[in-house]
C-alpha cells in the first residue's frame, strides 16, 4: 500500500491489538496458534498434549509442529529440526519451548515469579551485526543505579533497527568484573569510536557482545565512569558487600527522591499493570505532569496522583483543554485513578518501590503480615538487625538479610514515610486474603521445613501448607507452632528445643494434614 513495513511480529501484533479502531485491527489480519487457557470450570484433557488436541477439535488451530517427545535426545533433535524448518515457516520464531507434558506433574512443580519450573525455552542464535559506538549515556533508574547505554550507528538486526545497546555496568564497558574475571572473551573495554558485534537477545533486547580490537581507531580514550549523577550531581557510590568485601557492579546516585531521575521512574513504576495499573498514565503523560510547574497539574509524588482531580476542579487551567488531552480521555483517567482508592496488599507494597522487593516478596510480605498495619507496626519495631520484629521478618521463607535490610532500611527514611503516610490517605490497602481449605487444623500456623525431606521437596511442601492456611518461614522463632524435621536437620532443630516448639516428622506431618 505504499506505507511503511512491518518491522516485526511483536511490535506489529502488540501495535494491532492496541488500536482504538477495532476496524484497523481486524484488517491487520492477525493470526495465532492456541496453546495454553485460563481458568477451566472442568479439565477436559490431562496433559498439554492433550489439551492441545482438545483445542484443535473445538476447531482452534494449533501449530502443527508441536510434538509430544520422550527422551533428551529426541527434543533436541526437534530442535535441531525446526531449526532447519526456520526459514521456510509462514512465520518469525525464536526458538523452541519445552513442557512437562502431564498437567498434575506442572502443578506440583509450579512456578517462579514470572515462569513456569515446567517449561523452559531454548533459544535459537540470535543474529549479530557490526556497528559503531558514537556515544556512551547514562540513565538513572528508579533505585538509583547508572546504567551505561551505548548510542549505535543504526544497524539493522534481526528485521529491527537498533540505535542503542544496554551497557549494564562499569564493569562491562571496563571488560573485567570486580573479581578480576574477563567479561567478554579478551576482557576488552568499549570506547566511543569502537566497532563492536551487537545481537538482541532472545530476539529483543539489544546487546553489544565483544569489541573488534582491529578497528579501534586511533587515540580512542578509555571511557570514565562517572562519580556523580549526571541528572542531579549527588555523589554516585558502588556498596560493598558487608559479607564478602566485594564491590556491588552496579553504581548508584545517593540522592533518593532529590534526584529527578528517580523520582519520576518511581512514580512509572507506581503506575505500571502490576503496581496500581493506572490506564492513561503512561510514560508521556508521567513525564507532562512531571514536568508542569502548574499547582493543578503537577505530579511528582504518588499521592499527588489521587488529588488531581480535585485540584483540577478548583483551578481555570483544565486538563481538557491541553493537546493531547479531551474530555473523554481525562474522565476515563479520574475514572481509572478512582478505582485504585482501594488496592491489593501485595500490590500496594510492590508500588512503593523499595528496592530488592519485586512482585514475589510483595506477595509475601501481604501473605505473611496480613494488613498493611501489621507491616508498617512491624517495620516500625523491627530497627537494627536484632529483636522480635527483625527476626520475623528475616524467619519469612524467601526474604533474607539483604532484602530484610532494605525493607527497614525504606521505612526509616523520613522522606518515605511522608509519602507514604499522604498515600494512606488517599488510598486504602485490602487486607490480604487467606487460602484456608475447609476444617484445615494448621490454618493461621506458622511452620518451618528442615532436614532432607524424603517424601516430598520443600517446594511441595510449601506450596501444600500454604493450601492449607499456614504460614511457611524459613527460620525458627518464638511465633513458630510447627518445625517438621528430616533428616540432617541441624541448628533449626535446636533452635526450636530450645524455644520449645511443637517438633515433628514428615509421617506425623502428613498424619497432621491428612495426607
């Protein structure tokens, strides 16, 4: 049609789906292969296989390709064999994905925060360019860290045009890690005016690989990290690890919310589908509230989002009156804004943004607390590494002393409870829900796995318990009711002796639950 060409799968899909014209996306002529489901009144199928077979007699198509294999040898050689079919299918791919066929055997082994343990992809060669580095950048994210972004000659990789490469850290353009390890293959550094091999892995995300020693020109200067945050010129510091002496790769800006940078990426990241999920404040309209110095529009902390509304019915400057916005769109925006006065516990603390904690530990600081009193009463009390408070927190099964520190560490600072405090009084957190099966006697307890558990693994174990109302820790303390003991448990056996807590087998557990 004359119109500029489709660059790639993704980026045409998404973009399809996101048209406000349902008539232009259905002209985009998307296709797609059925291959997983969401919530099932009844299984129809008891394997993936299956369920694949099912969808493709209730008449969805199903990628023909999808084999139902046996052994490490075959999966590989279907690897190999779709690799060769790459180039000739109706359609880009990256890979193959392997799955536990049998469904009861992917419950059991469940999954990560963001992946099932039951699957795993391997990844074909990404392909690789040469290009030249013209610039070296820094970004400054929402925890602080300076993150080195190279500017590309633009170079065409993988059906994309790619201008910019992550850097990671200083240590990656210096080529030796803080252990004195080679990064890349002769430990080379990367310096404006390098020709250098970029892939984007997985397909997406573009990296620069190795540099090509042979056309470094002449005089090219060895680039200095800096010091100081070049957005907001605080002093820029890499911790060191209390444990291990050793430097952390990642260098961060010690001015908190001082820092522009990071100030508006937390209020991104607050907003963003698993935070607060706020439709129609995305990344430009952030950045223009961010960025106003009208009273009425101004956003520059959390809270400031859930008195808009009001401070725009007071003012003559009105929203819908600004290019970009109308009417329509800043209805829907208070509209979305007042659906969120009431949000999830785990959702709430993940939107604080504090750094170490992600979607998981969220959800297992709301499990494990409850209401968003307890935490705060509990932070409040849990202080320097010792006492009651510290010690719960630290015994919660997947939080460990660096996470526990950074969490206290957020409620101390004065500045954060500010904004916290305006927030409580804009939204209010939910109480977060228990699974408890019916007539459950561990519902409400706390109990702790040690030992080589002999008839089932630790993940099995918790995510049973859990089923059944109770709380897993991952050490011993005084709110401990149960410690189920294998064999070889160690100093949480005599922990628990010592502080007399109820101590009993894998049988007896199981005798317990009813299993």
């Amino acid at each position: 049609e004359g119109k500029q060409f489709y660059v790639n799968p993704r980026n045409t899909a998404s973009g399809s789906l996101r048209q406000l014209d349902a008539k232009v996306t259905a002209n985009r002529k998307l296709r797609f292969f059925a291959y997983a489901w969401g919530e099932m009144s009844m299984m129809p199928a008891e394997t993936q296989s299956g369920m694949v077979e099912v969808f493709r007699r209730w008449g969805f198509p199903v990628n023909p390709l999808t084999q139902r294999l046996s052994s490490v040898e075959e999966i590989i050689g279907h690897y190999r064999d779709i690799g060769l079919k790459r180039a000739d299918l109706d359609y880009d791919i990256d890979g193959v994905v392997y799955k536990v066929d049998r469904l009861d055997l992917q419950a059991r082994l469940g999954f990560r925060s963001r992946s099932p343990r039951w699957a795993t992809a391997h990844k074909f060669p990404a392909e690789q360019a040469f290009t030249t580095v013209e610039a070296i950048d820094i970004q400054v994210g929402r925890t602080g860290a300076l993150t080195p972004v190279a500017r590309l000659t633009p170079v065409t990789v993988g059906g994309v045009v790619v201008t910019n490469a992550t850097l990671h850290n200083a240590d990656y353009v210096e080529g030796i890690g803080n252990s004195g390890q080679r990064i890349r293959e002769e430990g080379h550094d990367i310096r404006i005016g390098d020709t250098v091999i970029v892939q984007r892995a997985g397909d997406v995300i573009p990296q620069v690989l190795d540099v090509v020693m042979e056309k470094r020109p002449d005089g090219a200067v060895k680039y200095v990290f800096p010091t100081q945050c070049p957005v907001c010129g605080s002093h820029a510091v890499r911790e060191k690890n209390e444990k291990t002496g050793k430097l952390d790769s990642v260098t961060r800006c010690t001015g908190g919310f001082v820092c522009r940078a990071q100030a508006i990426e937390h209020i991104k990241h607050f907003v963003s589908r698993n935070a607060f999920d706020i439709e129609g404040l995305g990344t430009k309209q952030v950045d223009f509230f961010f960025e106003s110095d009208d009273p009425a529009l101004m956003i520059r902390t959390a809270p400031d989002i859930f008195t808009l509304k009001e401070r725009q019915e007071r003012s003559l400057t009105k929203l819908e009156n600004i290019e970009g916005f109308g009417r329509v769109s800043v209805r829907k925006l208070f509209e979305a804004i007042d659906a969120r006065r009431e949000i999830a516990l785990n959702r709430f603390i993940f939107a604080l943004g504090i750094r170490h904690v992600g979607e998981t530990t969220a959800k297992l600081l709301a499990r494990s607390y409850g209401s968003y009193r307890a935490f705060a009463e509990a932070m409040d009390g849990a202080g320097p590494k010792f006492g009651d408070a510290w010690n719960e927190l630290n015994a919660i099964e997947g939080i460990g002393e660096v996470v526990a520190a950074s969490i206290v560490e957020f409620f101390k600072e004065p500045r954060n409870i500010e904004v916290v405090q305006r927030l409580l009084a804009e939204v209010r957190p939910l109480d977060a829900e228990t699974p408890v099966a019916s007539g459950s006697p561990v519902a409400g307890k706390t109990v702790v796995f040690t030992g080589s558990l002999e008839r089932f693994t630790r993940d099995e174990a918790k995510a049973r318990a859990e089923g059944l109302g109770a709380k897993v820790a991952g050490s011993v303390s005084k709110k401990t009711d149960y410690v189920v003991a294998g064999p070889g448990a160690g100093s949480k056996l005599d922990k628990a002796r010592e502080l007399g807590v109820a101590v009993m087998t894998e049988d007896e557990w199981l005798a317990l639950i009813g299993s």
